[in-house]
C-alpha cells in the first residue's frame, strides 16, 4: 500500500499552487518559443520580412501565448491564394510548427489550432493558455 505524509514536503498549500503555476507557465512560455522558432525555419524567405515579423505575445498578464506572423501577407504564404492571373500555392510554416510543438508539448496544445486573421485576432497565428 501507498501512503504519501504531505507534512514532509518542503512546501505546502498555497505555495504549492504557485510553485505549479509558475511551471506551468515556463512550459506554456517555452512551448511558444519553440513554435516561433519552428516557424522561423519552415517560413520560406525572399526579403526576410515575414521570418523576422514572427514573434510570440503574452497576453492576460503572461498566462496565455500569441504566435503570430505580423505581416499582412502571411495567411496566403499559409493557406495559399487564387489571384486573378496566377495561383500561390500554400506553404504551411505556421502548421508545421505547431504539429512539431503538439509532438513537443503535447498537453499544453492539445486544442490550439492556426488561425487566420478574419476567424478573429487580427494576425495569422495560434493562441494558447498556460
């Protein structure tokens, strides 16, 4: 049989909850780190403007994760686009950042999804919460 004593543990209570929180929150900060730098590498590169306009946002006082590409053309790099004289073929960096994230941190990303700029929050990108 198990028994766990919790009154030998260094820390108890409500410092425990804040000791689970803030590694929660490193993980969740350094599972967007990961996803932006995955991004920076799948992102094709012709003047470098996109790859550097990927960044990661904390918003909600650190607790929830922005990774975003700021510049107005990257869902079309994403998704791809039907323009009147030529097709741009879809290039999904910012997916397959977050497949690699999902394999990396699986728990924290379990229900984040890229999204485009017109499904809400102005940029292509992904959120997520600590």
């Amino acid at each position: 049989m198990f028994t766990m004593v919790i009154k030998r543990l260094p820390w108890r209570g409500e410092e425990a909850k804040a000791r689970l929180r803030a590694q929660a929150l490193d993980a969740a900060a350094r599972c967007a780190e990961f996803m932006a730098e995955r991004a920076r590498i799948y992102v094709p590169v012709k003047t470098g403007d996109l790859k550097r306009s990927i960044k990661v946002i904390p918003t909600m006082g650190g607790t929830k994760f922005n990774v975003v590409a700021l510049m107005p053309y990257a869902q079309f790099v994403e998704f791809g686009s039907l323009h009147e004289t030529y097709f741009i073929a879809p290039n999904p960096f910012m997916r397959r950042a977050l497949a690699d994230a999902r394999r990396e941190f699986p728990a924290l990303l379990a229900a984040a999804k890229v999204v485009r700029p017109d499904e809400g929050g102005g940029h292509l990108g992904t959120t997520f919460t600590a």
